[in-house]
C-alpha cells in the first residue's frame, strides 16, 4: 500500500482543532485536541508499536484518522520495527503527508552522552527530517538525577538551530523542514514513578508526560490528572499507555467473584476510562490488527462514561487488585449489563 493512495480524514485541510473533529460526531470527548502546551494537534487515541502491528495496519490506522505514532528505536524495537515502512512513508524526507502526523519516539537509554546516538538511529532508520516528540522513556523511581541530566539537554535538543539540529544536519543533510522545525520539535518523558512525574509536570523543561494508567492503576489520577487545570493553555500534555493492564493480567478479563451478569469492559471501554479522566489528551493502544482500530475508534464515538460507570470501573479495578471483596461493594455501584 502507498501511503499516496490514502485519504485520510486527518488529510483534508483545515482551519483548526474544531475543524478536524468536524469529521467525528461531537461528544464530550472530541477525537481532535492540542496535545497541552504544544501546538501539536493530536488523535486521542494513539498508536505504539508494541503489539508488532504491521506496516499496512498502521497506514489503516491514519486512514481511519489516527495521526499519533509512538516508536521505540531500542528496548524491544525488534517488535515495533514491523510498523517502520509506515512511518518512512508517512513522515520521511519527500513526505506529502508528513506535517498531519505526529510523531513521537523513545530512547530508553536514559544518558545525556547517548542522546545523539539515539537520534541518529531513529533519523537513519526511518529517514526523516524531524520528531515532533522525543521521550526519555521508563523513569522509575532511581531514576531522578539521570532524568535531570537528561532534561538540561531540553534547550540544545528542542526546535529550530539547536545544537542537535546541527549535529544531525552534519550526519544526515540539510534540508528545509530540519531547518524549520529543528531536529526535535518537543521533549517529553514516560515516568514509571508518579511521584517524579508529579515533579517534573510544571517543569519549561518537559513539554509532555507519559505515564500508565489502567482501572487498577489509578494513582495518576490524584497524583497528575487532577492536580493540572484543564483551561491552562501552559499545562503539559498528557499521555498515558497501559490501559488495558500490565502485571495484574489482562483488564477485560473479569476479576475473581464478578458476578456473571456484571458489565465486563471490552478494551476500547478501557481506553475510554482514561480518555474520561481529566486532562488526558492521548491514550497510547498497541493494536495488532486493524479490526482492533475500528473497535477503538466506534468506542471513543460514543463519548465519555458516565460518573457511574467511571465509579464502577474503579471497583472492578479494585477487585482485579484484591483490594475489595465483592461482599463489600454496594448492590446499587454495581453495572449489569444483559
């Protein structure tokens, strides 16, 4: 497939934000947002590389309207390689389409002295001219003095006549969309410790933060979500993956003592449950296929959930912790769903 026969809807010009959702019914949660402080207008539902999904599948995915693509160059970059030939079409140098993708990497090497080498793999590999976000990724709770030695690097990474921009030009060429929007465009940071993502959120020098969020998961809802003003143009943009789950198993799979006629959640209900959160702007997916996109998207259409059914996914995550016992969950918290 070339990416020259595609139309899709993320194409056709627009004037704006409001003009892109125009193409999705409206609901509370629009499929089109600025992604925080960034002018980068982005898909909530975002595309990761980690189910191995395939070149073609990810060309369907910016089909359907999905322009947030997130690609590892190192840790497990044998399974996102399978998505590379899509994103060389999409975003590499001599690109029509490359300013209505988004596109985000990682470099799990969390080294200053490393930075230049991780964007040169990344430039090499997909020939592109520029990132438009570049994560330090996997911030655990060890990882505090490395992640700021790696931020001081922000104002020589980030836009136009940086010190890296340079760099890369020296390696790979000069040409007119490196020299515009600079080598990274964004910097951003996947955090597995909440309370240095708290830190870092007000920080000039982080313009994006990732961090896991599932029903059983729910700390960066008191500890990020709710502590950023959803008016505040300065705010960073928020990103979250895993929410479908990680080591307490697989989230749509009913917890013990669910009783039978219970709302089970499929895993688009799931991506919802963190779309609903406040200031939520991506929820990152790593779909295998394409029938697992158009079940995302067909979800993400019908809006928010409801207060209630937010309530009742906190308990069902709670359950799937052994942190409440169904005896002790109130009849009228429960959802039953025929």
């Amino acid at each position: 497939m070339l990416i020259t026969n595609l139309t899709p809807q993320s194409l056709i010009k627009s004037d704006g934000v409001d003009s892109l959702n125009a193409k999705f019914p409206k609901s509370d949660l629009p499929f089109y947002r600025k992604l925080g402080r960034t002018d980068l207008t982005v898909s909530c539902l975002g595309l990761g590389g980690g189910g191995s999904i395939s070149s073609e599948d990810t060309l369907y995915a910016f089909d359907q309207g999905i322009n947030y693509f997130f690609y590892s160059s190192d840790l497990h970059h044998y399974i996102y390689s399978s998505m590379a030939g899509a994103l060389r079409q999409m975003c590499g140098r001599g690109s029509l389409v490359r300013e209505k993708v988004v596109l985000a990497t990682v470099t799990y090497i969390k080294s200053p002295d490393m930075a230049i080498a991780a964007l040169l793999d990344q430039f090499v590999e997909l020939g592109i001219d520029y990132i438009d976000v570049f994560f330090w990724g996997w911030i655990g709770s060890k990882d505090g003095s490395a992640l700021q030695d790696c931020l001081q690097l922000s104002p020589d990474l980030k836009g136009a006549n940086s010190v890296y921009q340079r760099s890369i030009e020296k390696i790979v060429g000069i040409s007119e969309r490196l020299k515009k929007m600079g080598a990274v465009r964004y910097v951003g940071a996947s955090f597995h410790d909440m309370n240095l993502a708290q830190q870092w959120s007000n920080s000039p020098l982080l313009d994006v933060v990732m961090v896991r969020h599932n029903v059983a998961h729910k700390s960066a809802q008191s500890q990020l979500f709710n502590q950023l003003d959803s008016q505040d143009s300065h705010r960073p943009g928020i990103v979250t993956f895993k929410s479908t789950g990680s080591h307490t198993g697989a989230l749509w799979n009913p917890p013990q003592g669910l009783p039978e006629n219970c709302w089970q959640p499929s895993v688009p209900d799931l991506y919802r449950y963190s779309l609903s959160q406040n200031c939520v702007d991506v929820c990152l997916a790593g779909w295998q296929r394409r029938e697992e996109i158009d079940a995302a998207i067909s979800s993400v259409k019908q809006g928010k959930l409801t207060p209630a059914e937010i309530n009742y996914l906190n308990l069902y995550g709670d359950l799937h912790r052994n942190q409440l016992s169904i005896k002790n969950i109130l009849p009228e918290n429960l959802i039953y769903r025929s």
